[in-house]
C-alpha cells in the first residue's frame, strides 16, 4: 500500500498575495442577509486562494476554506461534495456548499480575527485590518470592512477587542522528555457552567529575556484534546482538539454546554527528541565568596527564576502546595505534605500560605548548604526539569494554556502530570479516523490505514479488524524533507486484534522548504 502526499502551499490568512478583482464601490447599509453571506464566503475563499476566479481543486483545500468559514466539517462532509467523480469546484459552488452546511456563526469571525492577531492578545490594529482587507489579494471595499468591523469594539488605541468582553483564564504547564523516550505532561480538568462559546489555545511558553531571541523550544508542535466527563472520570467524549494555527499558536473555537471537561495537552515528539550534542563543560551552579559563605551563581539563580515560571501555573507570582508538589513529584517523585509545607513557610518566605520566588531560590540555596555546595542533587532536579550541563532546556516544553468563553468564566486545574495517557491515545485515534482519511491495505480488506493531513503535521493510524494481532512495516524512506516521532525511516509496529493504534506523527523538517509525505506499508508474515 503506496501514500503520497504533498501538504502544498501554506494558506494562512496573513500570506495572501495581490490579486486584484472588480467589486461595487457603494453598497447600501444596513447591508442585506444576501450581502453578509455573499461577504463572508469572499472573505473565506481568499483565505485559501489569491483570487476568487481561482477552483478549488482537491479535497484539502475544500477542507481549508470551508474551515476558514467556520464550518469544521468532518471527513463524511468532504466526501459529499468531493466525489471521485469531482475534478474542481468553482467559487459558486462553493457558496452552494455553505448554504447547505452549518450556517456562519461567531467562530467564523473569531477565527479571522486570530489570524491577524499579531501579539496574540485579543485586539488588532484598526489600520493592519483594513491594509490587509483593502489592499492585499481580491480587495474587498471600504464598506465590507466597515461591515466586519462594526461587529466590535474600537478602542482609543486604534484597535477593536473581537474578545474584549470575553471571561479568560490561564493555565501553564510542561511537557517533559523522559529517558526512553515518552513524553509526559500536566492534564486539565476544565468546568463550564454555562452553555457559551469557547476559544482555547495552547503555545509553547516563552521564557527568553532577550529581546528578539525566541526560546528554542517554540518550534515544538503543541496541540490540546479536549474531552467531556460524561457519568465519571472513565467515561470521557472527544469533543475537539486545537487544529486552527496562528504562528506557534493553535486553537479551537465553538460553542461547549455546561458540564465537566478534561484538557490533555499532546505533542507529537518530533521536536521534541533526546539532546545528542556532547556537553564538555559543566556550568557552575554555586560558588563561595572570600568568607566561606556559600550564594547561587548568577546562571543558575536565572534558571531557577526560569522554573519559577514554569511550575507557577496560575502565573500569579507565588507557588501553592499544589503547584510546588508537582515540581516535587517530578523532581524527588515525593509530595510536600501540610506539616513540611508548613516548615518551608517558617524559614522562607511565603505570601498567603504561598512560596514567593525569593522564597523558592532560598529553599535551593539550603539545599546546596545541607550538602555543603556539592551541586549533585541540584542537577538531579536541573536535568528533571529538562535542563542539560550548560543550564540549556532541551528535553522540555514548557506551554500556556488561554481560555475564553463569552457567558461565563471558565475554571481550570492541573490534576494529573503522566504520560500519553489511553485516553489521549484514543483521543488522537479517534479524531483522525473522524477527519483523515482511510485506505484499506492492498489485499488485506481487516487493515485499514487512516491518515490525517494538517498544513504542520501528518498523524496515521492503523486500524486492525482481524481477530489477529498483526504487524505492520512502514518504510518512510521515499519521504523528503520529513522528521517523525520515532526517529527511523524504517520500523514496525504491532497492533492488536480489533484495536486501532496511532502509527506515526510526520512534521516538516523545514518548514520553510516544501516537504512530501510518501509511506508504504506491508504486512510482516
């Protein structure tokens, strides 16, 4: 079985280039139902294309431009309007398709607006808008941008909050890269009391505190399931991951009832790999001064403030019981119980029951004291954090999580920090075989492989509906310009009888030049 993809041209909504189409230079307010729809499908098409003259030409671009318009549809819906018959399809039929499906609602143009949120902040320039809308691609007028915009606020700063009014909460967390190779991350219990929409994103953490230097680790995929707890905690409903992408961000936006959700953060482990790079010199973590007395060394009091961050997941300056435990868990794989936590707050420095930051370098500054400046059991917690000898974080990704919902505020708590969970797995397997697309294996009509192309990665699943296990070669080897999470072009897997399994995840090596998906696989006798 032979599957070549292309993933093509990035289709982001700030990339579009100069296409110029005629349009009518008046329009009558308030604008028609007729007109707003007409509106919103040419807002939709130029996302995806440079002129809406241009055909829609494969199911993955139907796909992009009916996301843009906020209709999400699933693998069914695509294959209703893209028959094997269907050679293209022009912007009228197009129109027709968005008549037929889920009319546009607020998500069509939150997800507009997030495409031209530079700061990823909830507010755009009023001048950036109307740039890109008047002056990039098929220009829309003066009065269709007037008509999107008189949907929100404008500011005295020049801008409109699309979101201004809009409850959110923050969550931080971390994905940690273990020795074997799993990755294991914080997991979210979310509460929703009132039906409401919903916008959720998850991006890597930015901890750089040089101006115009990234952190290294932002390159690294990020994606969010989110899950209903239906009776209990064992019976869980995918209900939608972030797939919408703005730069290293990715969200979801749509409307969740009231009710218990569970947030499992997952990355794909492409980037996120083992360090290789020998490290021939230690940095120094401690020194003593000409009396004897022992201080933390510049470096790693940096570093320290950098974990701060990291562990401080409701961001508000100060570590709780709960926040400090999970460093403890994954640091000492021991809890902080009441009666220490009530000893670390007699010697250093809390703020309403919590640990301040000074307080945090003071409890490592003790720890080095009680081992008389030996730093091993600082880089113990140093490489437990993802830190390697020259205090660089490699084997970790630190991530923020952003809620907003337009009805009520939304509450959010780190529960659990494990690894890829069954859930997350079923999760992953479920939302492929829900969007990808499935090929039965040459000659083997039980095995079936699932594919789900994103315009940032590739998942495949095998589905095995034989009563017996089998084992499956996939070679990768005619890729280019490809990484996947298991770090071979060749291997195998083994999937269970009437299991399904994700096989692999595929990213571009460089983003920047075109890559090509091409896997073949084969059952092993």
């Amino acid at each position: 079985m032979r599957m070549a993809i292309s993933p093509g041209r990035d289709a982001s909504f700030s990339s579009q280039k100069s296409a110029l189409s005629e349009s009518p230079r008046t329009k009558r307010f308030p604008l028609t139902e007729e007109e707003i729809f007409y509106m919103n499908c040419r807002a939709a098409y130029l996302t995806v294309f440079k002129s809406s003259l241009e055909n829609i030409i494969s199911k993955e671009q139907l796909y992009l431009a009916l996301q843009h318009a906020g209709r999400n549809p699933s693998q069914k819906t695509i294959n209703k309007y893209w028959t094997p018959q269907t050679a293209k399809l022009n912007f009228d039929d197009f129109c027709i398709i968005l008549r037929k499906e889920k009319p546009t609602s607020k998500a069509e143009l939150l997800k507009s607006f997030k495409q031209l949120d530079v700061n990823d902040n909830g507010s755009i320039l009023l001048t950036d808008l109307y740039k890109l809308l008047t002056k990039r691609g098929e220009k829309m007028t003066q009065e269709e941008v007037n008509a999107i915009i008189s949907l929100a606020d404008v500011n005295a700063d020049g801008k409109f909050d699309y979101i201004k009014e809009w409850l959110c909460v923050q969550s931080k967390g971390c994905f940690f890269l273990e020795e074997d190779g799993e990755i294991i991350s914080h997991q979210y219990r979310m509460q929703i009391v009132q039906r409401s929409m919903v916008y959720l994103t998850i991006k890597p953490l930015n901890l750089s505190q040089v101006e115009g230097k990234p952190s290294p680790w932002l390159s690294v995929d990020t994606t969010l399931y989110i899950l209903k707890e239906n009776e209990n905690q064992a019976n869980l409903q995918l209900m939608c991951f972030t797939e919408l992408r703005n730069r290293e961000v990715f969200g979801w936006t749509g409307e969740l009832g009231p009710g218990i959700y569970w947030l499992i953060p997952s990355t794909t482990g492409c980037r996120l790999r083992k360090e290789r790079k020998p490290i021939t010199e230690e940095a120094q973590l401690v020194y003593r001064d000409e009396t004897g007395e022992l201080f933390l060394t510049k470096e790693f009091r940096s570093t320290l403030s950098d974990i701060f961050e990291v562990i401080d997941l409701d961001g508000n300056g100060l570590l709780s019981l709960e926040e400090y435990n999970f460093f403890e868990l994954r640091t000492s794989g021991e809890k902080c119980d009441e009666d220490a936590w009530a000893v670390c707050r007699d010697n250093f420095d809390t703020k309403k029951n919590e640990l301040t930051r000074q307080g945090f370098m003071d409890l490592n500054l003790m720890e080095a004291n009680d081992r008389e400046g030996d730093p091993r059991d600082l880089w113990v917690t140093l490489h437990s954090m993802g830190y390697n000898k020259a205090l660089e974080l490699t084997e970790a990704c630190p991530f923020i999580i952003d809620i907003y919902a337009d009805k009520c505020k939304p509450r959010i708590k780190a529960v659990h920090m494990e690894a890829c969970s069954g859930q997350l797995e079923k999760a992953i397997c479920k939302s492929v075989l829900n969007k990808g697309n499935a090929r039965v294996m040459d000659g083997y009509e039980d095995i079936i492989v699932h594919t789900y192309k994103h315009d940032t990665w590739i998942t495949s699943v095998i589905e095995n509906k034989s009563d017996n296990k089998v084992i499956i070669h996939i070679n990768n080897e005619l890729s280019k310009n490809c990484v996947n999470n298991r770090g071979l072009n060749i291997f195998a897997v083994e999937v269970a009888p009437k299991s399904t399994m994700v096989c692999q995840h595929v990213m571009p090596l460089n983003e920047r030049q075109e890559w090509i998906y091409y896997c073949v696989y084969s059952l092993m006798s």
